[in-house]
C-alpha cells in the first residue's frame, strides 16, 4: 500500500489545536526543557513513598499488555490486524515522544493520580468534531480539569509548542479511562490517601531530624529557679549543642543529668500505622510485597492480575472501542482487542503440554487455545469442536458403522455357526 503524500496527509488532517488548522511544519522550535516536559508528576503524594512503587509496577504490568485494532468474526474471535493509523498508534507510537507501551504507562500513572483521564486524539484523519468515523494519528494523555454535560476540559501537552494548553474536547471523541480503584485510591479518606498523608508525616520528620534538629529535653540536677540558675542552665545547654557540632555529632552528659528524645515515640506509632495502612491496601487491591520485589509464585501472580490487571485493561479498551469505533465499523468486525500473553514466561514445550491437556480433556477447542496465546483461528472445522485427539472415532461414528454378523457374513459361514450352536455341551466336550 503506498503512503500518502504529504500534501495528501495535511489536507485531511484535523489537530486538536490551533483552533482545529491541520498539521504543518514550523520554523519555530518551541520551548526548550531540560527535563522530560510530559513526564507523569504526581499532584499528590510522595514519590519517595510505597506509593510511586505500587503506581508504577501496574502501569508497567498493564504496558505489557498488546492493545491492537483488529478485526473479529461473528463469534468474536480474532481474525486479523487492521492496517490503520489506529493501530500504528497502539503497538508502534502513540506520539512522537511516545511509543504505544509509554503511552499506556503515562496514562495508567495519570489515572491512578486524578482518579479519571482522558487520551485524547490530537491529530486524525477525519474530523473528530462532527464526525463519529475517524482515524487516529496521534493521541494524548490528557488531564480532565472540569466537566461538562457532554465534553469536558483537557490540559494537553502540545509538542509543537513546548507547553500544556487547555482545550475543549467531545465526550464522544476522547476515551476517558476512570480508575476501576478509585474507591481505594482516590477517594479523599481511602486507604492510599490515608497511607499517603501518613508517609508524608514520616518524611517530614525525617528531615528533621536530617536538620541537626534533635528535640532533646536535658534533665538537669538542679531546679531551674532563678535568674542565676536559668543562666547557669543555658549555658550548660550551649555547651551540649556546641558538642554535638562537631565532625562527628558526639556530646557528653554529667552521670546526674538525663536526656530524654521527644521524637522517638511518635515516630515509632507512625511506622506502625503506615505497615498497618499498606498490609490493608495490599489486601483491598489484591497485591503483595512479593510482586513488587519479584517473588511471587503463580497463585499470587494470578489473583494480581484477575484483580488489578485485568480490571484495567478492560476499562482501557472499553472507552477506546466506545469513543474511537463508530456502530458502523463495529458492525463490519472492527473492534480493539487486548492480548496478555499468559504463556510468555513459559517454555514451548510445556506451552504444548498445557494445549493438549486441555483439548484431550475437552476444556478448551484448538481454536479457543489459538485465540490465548494469539493465533489466527484454523479454518479446519474440527478445530472449533471439543474431541478427544486421542480417540480416532467418536462414539457415534461406531454405532452408525455397527452392523450385525449375519448381514457380513456369507451364507454358508452362517449355516456352520447355526449348526455349532444347535449342538449339545456334551457332544462338543467328546470330540
């Protein structure tokens, strides 16, 4: 297929900036970053915390993930890729700063910060405005800043100016992915904002106790009454902190004096409530420690991904399919379709195994085992039935093929048959 022309593809571009103009080049560079300008920043929390580890381990799992516009038979079933600039979008780049799995990544972070957001198609073959059939040249993740009854405002990143602007956008153009946690995460007394709100409470004494600032009441062995004793007391408490200034921090005491640390036990309380608030989370969204530091076995990993994984996955695609894929080309088979490779991780020949297991136990069809791990359906029809590969012929197949001896045999056989069972016990026994 050739490509279009340049002319061609500016043409029939529609941009969701600039007040819709099509896509052109610039001379103009844009503004300049040091930094990665698109980069997910957290609004709330800490990204020194558990919570940037958790965010981020999902949002590279659900990545992981193959998102493809395809097309599907009647029965749901992948057929094939279709070659669209959709598709390029989901398994090439989703923009030119992105590839398809950052993309996916940038937009489960954003979600699990705002609570919603938008990916939004910033450039498209067809006007996304009036039109419902549209192709996707590039798309966005994009920040929902306010709501309307049938659009909503988006701060989107513009690469061809450098900056964030804000754009109004149809309900029915941009996917708006809401987070299947948000009951857990986002809301404002949920388990991870409470986690959150603790952890930054613990940050925050850590420095400062980084500061120098150590809190210390020192007992003295006389009562401070009187200018000359509150004298004699300050100048006993300079003596400690010009002490403990020194290359290595180290003061001494008179053996009647005591100190006494007033942040210990606040501290010690607050890590017991962070370990009780993240034990709580781990259970509420179905994770555990040992996905995070790579040793769970396949029980842990299963119950992960049917409770996180999936759940997301699901609602990623399903605003994709409900905004981007018009009736018409869902009635041609269009549709966006997620392939997890369960099977990655596992070798070939236990991947064979697995497939014959479940055919020979009539689990699944051969179809359904192509379908899992990505296959194109067989067009052999036997491969859409559950039979038993190791028995040759159904049992019906045998019943209808019975017939009985008399009708196979010639006459003269069946006479001796006849006559042998005419014959006594007896008789047969003496010869």
């Amino acid at each position: 297929m050739d490509k279009p022309t340049l002319l061609a593809r500016v043409k029939n571009s529609w941009n969701a900036f600039r007040n819709r103009d099509p896509t052109i080049f610039y001379n103009e560079p844009g503004m300049s970053y040091t930094y990665y300008p698109d980069r997910v920043r957290f609004s709330r929390g800490n990204e020194r915390s558990i919570v940037t580890s958790v965010y981020n381990r999902i949002a590279m799992d659900v990545a992981a993930v193959t998102i493809k516009h395809c097309r599907v038979d009647s029965q749901g079933r992948y057929m094939e890729d279709i070659n669209s600039d959709l598709n390029n979008c989901l398994t090439l780049e989703a923009n030119i700063d992105q590839t398809h799995r950052e993309f996916i990544q940038d937009a489960v972070m954003s979600m699990f910060d705002e609570g919603a957001v938008a990916l939004v198609p910033v450039e498209a073959k067809g006007d996304v405005d009036l039109s419902e059939s549209f192709d996707i040249r590039s798309m966005r993740v994009g920040k929902i800043v306010e709501w309307f009854p049938r659009s909503v405002k988006v701060e989107v990143y513009n690469d061809r100016t450098g900056v964030k602007e804000i754009i109004m956008m149809r309900k029915k153009s941009v996917a708006i992915i809401k987070n299947p946690l948000y009951a857990v995460i986002n809301e404002p007394n949920s388990t991870m904002k409470r986690l959150v709100r603790k952890l930054n409470i613990l940050d925050a004494i850590d420095e400062q106790s980084g500061s120098g600032k150590l809190d210390l009441i020192i007992q003295l062995p006389y009562a401070v009454k009187g200018e000359l004793k509150q004298q004699q007391a300050e100048k006993r408490r300079s003596d400690i902190v010009d002490q403990l200034r020194g290359p290595f921090g180290i003061a001494y005491i008179d053996g009647t004096e005591k100190v006494i640390q007033l942040n210990r036990p606040i501290e010690n309380n607050l890590m017991k409530q962070i370990e009780y608030l993240t034990s709580m989370l781990y259970s509420q969204i179905g994770m555990d420690q040992s996905i995070l530091d790579g040793t769970a076995d396949e029980k842990t990993m299963l119950n992960y991904n049917n409770r996180i994984i999936e759940p997301i996955v699901s609602a990623i695609i399903d605003s994709m399919k409900r905004s981007w894929i018009s009736k018409t080309a869902r009635s041609q088979g269009q549709t966006i379709m997620a392939f997890s490779e369960p099977f990655k991780l596992v070798p070939v020949n236990n991947i064979a195994e697995i497939a014959d297991k479940f055919t020979r136990n009539e689990i699944l069809t051969s179809n359904e085992i192509r379908q899992i791990i990505g296959f194109k359906p067989s067009d052999d029809p036997k491969a859409d039935k559950l039979i038993n590969s190791n028995i040759s012929q159904a049992k019906e197949d045998i019943t209808t093929d019975y017939q009985p001896i008399g009708d196979t045999v010639p006459n003269s056989l069946a006479g001796s048959f006849e006559r042998l069972l005419s014959t006594p016990i007896s008789e047969l026994m003496n010869k």
